[in-house]
C-alpha cells in the first residue's frame, strides 16, 4: 500500500483560501502608458508608473506588503455591483453600507493632448489624445450617509522602499511620496494625514456629495484641484474610449461585447508612445496554483503580431495596425539578422530575467520573476509570425512599405537556415530543443507568406525560390510530423500531442478537407482537454524543464474553435465558444489559464494573446453565418 499522501505535497488548490483575491476578480484600468488592476474591495493592488514595465508603485498583487491604494466605504469590503461605463477602460463601483449607498469612479485618464510627452516620449506621431499620467477616483453619495476612508501606502521598486510623505501647501489637500527615485503626488478634497508610509483620510459623505482623489506622476505633478475637475477628467476619458471604439468596425451578432471587451483590452495593453503591445499587464500571476511556473509577460512577443494585426484589421482600426507595424519595422535584429521572440515596449533586446525573493508571490507562488529568460531562446516560429503580418499588413494597405523589405529578405533566409534545427518550441520549454512540428509549420509559414510578398513586389526569382523552400518544410513535416494515425505530433520523436499544431488549420497548412488535420482536430479535442478546455500539451509528456501541473490554455481553446470551424463542424465550434464565454471574468476579462476543476483563472491577466484568439475565434463562426444568411 503506498503512502498517504501529505499536506507538503498534495497540489494546491486554484480556489484555497488566501488574503488574495482571485485573479479573475480584479478591474483593469489604462493609459495606453500603464495600466492598473483594482481589488473588489476598491484596493489598487498593481501599478506600475510611468509605463507598464517599470517598477511598481503598488504590487500587493504579489506580495500583501508591497503597496496599495484604496478609496471605499471604511470596514466595508464586499461591492454591491462592478461595471464599466459601457464602451470604455473606466470602471464603476456601487458600494452599499448600513446607513447609505455610494459610486466610485476610477480611471487612468486621457484627454486631448496640449503639449510634449516628457514622461514618456514617443517615438511615434503623437495622436490626438493622449495619457494625463495619473489615475483619478471620484465618489458620490447617491442615499443616505457613508464614510468612506482613503488610504494611500505606495511601496517603490517592487515593494523594497517605502514611501517618504510630505505635505505640499498648508491645506492637507496635497502631498507627495518619494522613494527609489520617483516621486508621486496625492491630491484629494479630502484632509490628509501622514501615518508612516501611507497617508490617509477620512469623511462622512451625505447624500448629493462628492469628493475625489488622484495620483500623479505627469509633469510637475499636475493633477485636479477640485471634484469637478476630477469628475471632467473621468469625462474625458470616457469619450476617449467611446470614441475609439466608434471608429472600430464591429459586427451586429451576439459575440459583439466580448469583442468589444477584447478590442478594448487590446487597446489597453497597447504602449502609446511606441505602438507596442504588451502580452499582459502582469508578472509572476502562476499558472500553476504555489507553483514556480511564474513568468514576466509585460512585454511584446513577435508570435503575437499575426494575431494583433489581424484583429485590428479585421475591426478596421488600420492606425493601431500600422504603428504596430511600425514598431516591428524598427526592431533591432539579432546578430544574423533574425528578429527575438520578444522585446521591450520601446524595442530593447537584453531582457534578462532576475527574482526578486522577498516578495511572497501572489498565494505563495514563487519565485517572482522580473525580466523573462526565453528572450534569447531559439524560437524557430518568429520568422513566420513576422513575416504573415507583413502580408497581412501588405494586403490590407495594398502596397509594401519599403522599410518592411529588408525585414522579408532577412526573416525568409533566416527560416531558410533554420527550418531543420531543433529549438525550443512556441511554449519556450526549458528543456532539451526538438524538432516540434509548430516551429516547422511556422518555418513553412515563413517561406510561403514571403513568396507571396515577393510576387507583389514583382521579384519572381525570389518568390520561386521562397515557394520551394515552403514546399521542402511542408513535404519534411508530412513524412516526419504526422503520427501512425494521420494526427499531426508535438515533435518528431513521440506521439503526444501538442495543441500549438491547430495552428495548422488557422495558417492553412492543410485544407479543412484534409483527414489528418481533422484527425488531429478531433484528437485534440477528445484527448488533449479537461472539461472541455484545451491543454498546452500533457506536463507529463513533455520535458519543458519545469515542475507541477498546468490548467488548460485559453488561447488554445479559441484556437479549437478556430479549428473545429474551420473543417466544418460550425456547430461544435459554437458550442465551444459559447462555453469559453460563460468562463469570461466578472468583467469580461481572460488570463492566460483556466483551472477546469475549480473554475478559477490562472497566470498573467489581462492577457492580450487570449483576447486576440477570442477575436480570431469569433471571426471564424460570425463569417459563414453572415454568408449563410446572404
């Protein structure tokens, strides 16, 4: 009889009690510079200033000591009722208490820009409206009498320096906080009060009243003077995002407010200054619950620029596609002329990844990572993630940029050189390279999308060479990819599955009449799920260098439904998608994981790649619908 199994080594449970909450349950706010994620007790638990990458000025999302800030109702912890304004990043809270009922506004607010970015330059033209650099909270007592608290104990650098306050002017409705070189001020109607590291406040709020507070770190601390002020700039930003959104092209079907929640995510994890888009706001939310599979993802991944072009075409925001483009364009390549698997938001290549062991980790998931290793790793799939996206953009504005050819030419010759190498795969395992069939498929991407791109530029020299290149990778996967079951395999030596191969059907590498790509769609399906959602790949199957278990991946669920439509079965498709809907966050949100045995979301939030694949997968059942009712 074996051994019982301990309290040390039985896994942790994605919904055990802890002083954190679910991930599922914060609020995302942004900027386009920054973002920020509220706790349903009104707790802006992670912020980080000026830009989505630098340090944080509150991280109690990773260790409970480690900064907040929060504008409630005092000893009241539970909201009524948390929404968005409808169309916007502006969040809203009804907070009902014994004696009254309140609502808060929160915002990172925008409005027209008036002057030069010295915060964070841009490298970009300007648009007309642009981060304020500060987040603005208004309340208002709409019944009866509340007493609200603000309490502001920002901890610098990761939580490592606490804040230094001093009153600014003689009416305690200023002040501002200092440490590890930045410094923050606080503006508010309300008296304040320097207790140590925090500053705090309090109020009894009567009905029709209103009273506000705001963080600054613009240029010269600039922030509102008084509640109208606040409440205009909470307007402002409001029609900002209403705005943006009006000029997207989006479908009259029931999937319209997920896509307009995933656009407006989408827009929110994009840094303004330089066109980048960030994977996700966070670092270190586990995908594994206590786990160590913690990883830093508030940086720009190449293998999501085929996914965020095509989404951005697809909703006819042409401007956020091109300086996304733009940005790709300007990329420092490696030393061989290939492009990284990731970058900084501002295009810097050394991202080197530290721990920082004196945070506890959100629920004790440690070690928190700062940086990401697999920077430097061998990705064979870039080049193809590249270079679809330059036909995607190329098709779209029906001419090639001239700055984007030189990128063709160097990504097509390095995939050329590359193709047969092992590497590390798209899942940037840790462990031993292979020959996984997706970094192949992706190398044939790469080859084909640049024939196609050289035919448009009239090279035909080019393009046949690039098209035999392509039907080399195609005819090395068919004999060495596929299983003695016609299922296309994880790598080259075993048969486990891998869900990254349905990228197969989404990048047309087989037709949806083709009985091995439905062989593989129905035995992903049937066999590489929990409860229906889609796992990466078997943790117990794969060497990727880590330990403990997973929870499904949403981006391979969407890519399922992608699939699954794609040969043919549109209703299986449908009830898919309907399913990955109903497991949306209270606001419509996704991380990167779901846990199917307890329903609770896992890994970095909000992540951008599930959104993108939400879209894709939206894209996929709306138009054969649309087409079926011509």
């Amino acid at each position: 009889m074996s051994a019982p199994v301990t309290a040390e080594e039985r896994a942790q449970s994605a919904a055990a009690p802890s002083p954190f909450p679910p991930i599922a349950d914060y609020a995302f706010l942004s900027d386009c510079h920054t973002g920020a994620l509220i706790a349903p007790d009104g707790a802006i638990d992670w912020l980080c200033v000026p830009s989505f990458d630098a340090p944080s000025l509150f991280g109690s999302l990773l260790d409970r000591q480690a900064g907040f800030l929060r504008l409630a109702p005092f000893g009241i912890s539970h909201p009524a009722a948390r929404t968005y304004e409808p169309g916007t990043n502006v969040l809203v809270t009804t907070w009902k208490t014994p004696r009254g009922w309140i609502v808060v506004r929160d915002a990172l607010t925008m409005g027209p820009r008036d002057h030069e970015d010295t915060v964070t330059p841009h490298t970009r033209p300007p648009a007309d409206d642009d981060g304020d650099h500060m987040l603005v909270r208004a309340v208002e007592c709409i019944d009866g009498e509340v007493e609200i608290e603000l309490v502001c104990e920002p901890a610098f650098d990761y939580g490592r320096t606490t804040a230094e306050w001093s009153l600014v002017g003689d009416d305690r409705h200023t002040a501002d906080a200092t440490g590890a070189g930045v410094t923050v001020r606080l503006l508010s109607d309300l008296a304040l009060g320097i207790e140590a590291g925090r500053v705090r406040a309090r109020h009894l709020l009567k009905a029709g009243e209103r009273a506000y507070c705001a963080l600054s770190w613009a240029e010269e601390l600039a922030g509102p003077r008084t509640t109208d002020e606040a409440v205009a700039r909470i307007a402002a930003t409001t029609h900002f995002w209403r705005s943006w959104l009006g000029r997207a092209r989006i479908p009259d079907h029931r999937f319209r407010d997920p896509i307009q929640r995933s656009a407006l995510a989408i827009k929110g994890l994009t840094y303004m200054p330089t066109g980048a888009t960030v994977a996700a706001l966070t670092t270190s939310l586990p995908e594994t619950p206590g786990g160590e599979r913690n990883w830093d993802y508030r940086y720009t991944w190449m293998r999501d620029t085929t996914f965020t072009l095509q989404a951005l075409h697809w909703l006819n925001l042409d401007w956020e596609a091109d300086e996304f483009m733009q940005f790709v364009a300007d990329l420092e390549p490696r030393e061989d002329g290939s492009l990284q698997i990731m970058y900084g938001i501002d295009g810097r290549r050394d991202l080197t990844e530290s721990t920082r062991d004196d945070l506890s980790g959100y629920s004790g998931a440690r070690p928190v990572r700062l940086g990401n290793g697999a920077f430097d790793q061998r990705q064979n799939d870039v080049y193809g993630a590249v270079l679809d996206s330059i036909l995607l953009h190329t098709r779209h504005a029906q001419r090639l940029p001239r700055s984007l050819w030189p990128i063709v030419e160097s990504q097509a010759e390095c995939a050329s050189k590359v193709w047969r190498d092992p590497d590390q795969g798209i899942w940037e395992a840790r462990g031993k390279p292979q020959h996984y069939v997706s970094s192949k498929l992706m190398g044939w991407v790469a080859l084909d999308r640049a024939a196609q791109l050289a035919e448009i530029r009239g090279d035909p020299e080019r393009a046949a060479t690039w098209h035999a290149a392509a039907d080399e990778i195609r005819d090395d996967i068919l004999e060495h990819g596929v299983s003695e079951r016609g299922v296309l395999r994880q790598h080259y030596d075993t048969d486990a599955l891998d869900a990254s191969v349905l990228l197969a059907a989404i990048f047309e590498f087989l037709p949806g009449s083709d009985e091995r790509l439905r062989a593989t769609v129905d035995a992903i399906a049937d066999e590489l799920t929990e409860n229906g959602f889609v796992l990466r790949y078997r943790v117990d199957e794969t060497d990727d260098g880590l330990s403990g278990k997973e929870g499904t991946f949403l981006i391979c669920s969407f890519w399922l439904v992608s699939a699954l439509a794609i040969v043919g079965e549109l209703q299986r498709a449908r009830d898919l998608m309907d399913k990955l809907l109903r497991i949306a966050s209270p606001l419509g949100l996704y991380a990167e994981e779901f846990d199917a045995d307890t329903g609770r979301h896992l890994g970095n939030f909000p992540q951008a790649f599930s959104h993108l694949a939400l879209m894709e997968a939206a894209a996929r059942i709306i138009l054969p619908e649309m087409v079926s009712q011509e």
